[in-house]
C-alpha cells in the first residue's frame, strides 16, 4: 500500500512570514494553466507538445483560472474531479522488504487502493481548497490587522472554495490563531479586538472537509526576521518527522526524531540564547472520517508510547 503524503506544504506545514507579504518561496498561489494539446506552428507537420510527466499534470487542469482574491470552488476548477495528485512515497523496503513488495505490486493491493480513489480525490480537492486558501491568507495578512477579522477572512475564502454545504463539505473546525506564548488552538470570540502586531509569532490551524475526509493543517506567521530560526527549527523537525513516518513505524521512534532535530537548533532573541524545544504535551494525532481526533497521538518527544502508526503529525516548538 502507497503511503500517500500531499503536498499542502508537507501537510503539516509551519512556514515563515519574513518576507513582505509572508509568501513561501516555493508555493505558488496560482491553479496551472492547462497546457492541453496545442500545436507547434512549423513549416512541416504540425507537432502536440509533449505532456509534462508531473503527478499533478495538465490533463488535470481546465481553462479556468483561479481569481484573485480566489473564489471560483475547486470543484469547478476541476470539474472531473481529477484534483492535483501530491507526492506518493513508496513504502519503505528496509523495513520488511516482501512485505514492501506485496503492499506496492500485489493484484488484491493494487485492486483496494483503486476502491480507495473517491476517498483520495476528497483529500485531494480539501487539500487543494486549504492551500489556495493559505497562499490567499500569507498575501493578505499585514501587522495592525485584528485577529478576528483574520478569522472571518480566512473562513470565508475556505466556505467559498469547499463550496459548503451541509454535512458533504465544509470547515472542518472554528480558526485557530494563537499568538507567542499561546501555543495552540486559540479562537477570537466576538468582541475579541486583539491585533497582530509586527513582533508577534502566530500560529494559524484551520481545517476543511470533503466527504469527512479532513484536511487539518497549521502554519506560522511571522514578520520579525529575528524569528526566522525559529520557524526554521519547527520546519526541520517536521519534514524529519514525515521522512520517520511509515506504516507500522513506533510512535515513539518518530518522537525520538522529531526532538533530536528540535533541539539541535538553538535561537538568539534581544541578546539571549535559548535552546529550541518541542512542547511536550502538544501531539499529533489520527483523524478519522467527521472526527479531529480518532484514537492515536504523535509524540513530538522520545519516550513515548510503543503504539505502531497511522496517521498524522503535528509539529509544536518553543524557546522554553
């Protein structure tokens, strides 16, 4: 069996705001244009351009381009419901070679991930939505913006592209936007006149569904270079954790990894040094069709628990 992991900016995704407009340097905001099949202009024959070999190729995009701010719902940009394919990663063969083999080339495997396509697309389309979606946000967030206008913003960008409706699509869970010391899952109530200031770090966890297959994943947003670091620290450890990550790998052994890259990094904030750490009792956890949390949690620490894994990693660092 493939272990599937889309690119939403590693599904987990905690990214720099250091540049002017918080961008991440290798996302682009804009749905490809379709290439289709045009004609070279020669004074022989005319010849088909030859089709890129991307995952994510031509023949899944049509004419319409995304809006900016987007709008257009990702169904309607991909009316075949044929949505940009992330990378695939095959099992891992040093584990258990035959049992690699048998997972990847075996007729009754290759048969139920082919009954598994519709649960994929779902995926795919809601991890398209929360990517537009993030791209949008980066460009529009600014410092003196208030968190709860943020918030509203944000939403109604995701309601758009999920093209919500009742219980087949739509947010998967209220905003999150917790600022420096508050380390998650913080939610502005009406009222709330809290503003992001050019000095804060903040942490955006927000989440879209198709079908209750959610796409849960955060990023962090910062301006000041000083806490470039930082950010840089959090991102190690999670693309260590996802290159950990595996069928029946030990929850434990992913948490080892994830803290030893943590802590090899260190930050210098107004004069002082400090030592980056993972936040011990924030986990990762599974996610299960309409639920957030399913059973199983990530360890971003060694010594945790013996349980084999499933699904999903979430990364949470600190100065202390």
């Amino acid at each position: 069996m493939y272990r599937y992991v889309q690119h939403i900016s590693n599904y987990i995704c905690v990214d720099g705001g250091n540049d002017e407009n918080g961008v991440e340097e290798n996302e682009t905001g804009d749905v490809p244009a379709d290439v289709g099949e045009n004609t070279v202009s020669t004074g022989k024959k005319s010849k088909k351009k030859s089709k890129s070999k991307n995952p994510a190729s031509t023949e899944s995009h049509t004419d319409a381009v995304q809006t900016d701010p987007p709008s257009i719902p990702i169904c309607q940009l991909y009316p075949k419901g044929d949505f940009p394919v992330g990378e695939i990663i095959d099992y891992e063969p040093n584990v258990d070679g035959r049992t690699a083999l048998n997972r990847t080339t075996s007729e009754e495997c290759k048969a139920r991930d082919s009954a598994h396509i519709e649960i994929y697309q779902n995926f795919r389309e809601g991890a398209e939505v929360h990517r537009q979606t993030r791209n949008h946000i980066k460009k529009w967030i600014r410092p003196g913006v208030r968190l709860i206008d943020m918030c509203e913003e944000l939403e109604r960008t995701s309601r758009a592209l999920i093209l919500e409706r009742g219980l087949t699509a739509g947010l998967a869970f209220p905003t999150g936007c917790s600022i420096n010391h508050c380390a998650a899952h913080y939610t502005p109530n009406g009222g709330d006149n809290t503003v992001l200031n050019y000095d804060d770090v903040c942490k955006i966890d927000f989440g879209v569904h198709v079908n209750g297959r959610i796409i849960d994943c955060a990023f962090t947003l910062h301006f000041n270079p000083k806490f470039d670091k930082l950010v840089e620290a959090v991102k190690d450890a999670t693309n260590t954790g996802i290159k950990e990550a595996g069928i029946d790998v030990r929850l434990c052994d992913v948490g080892a990894a994830i803290q030893e890259t943590m802590e090899s990094y260190e930050v210098e904030l107004d004069g002082n040094t400090y030592q980056v750490k993972p936040i011990r009792n924030l986990n990762g956890h599974s996610l299960g069709p309409y639920q957030i949390h399913a059973g199983k949690t990530v360890p971003i620490v060694r010594g945790g628990e013996q349980t084999r894994m499933e699904w999903l990693l979430t990364i949470q660092n600190s100065t202390g």
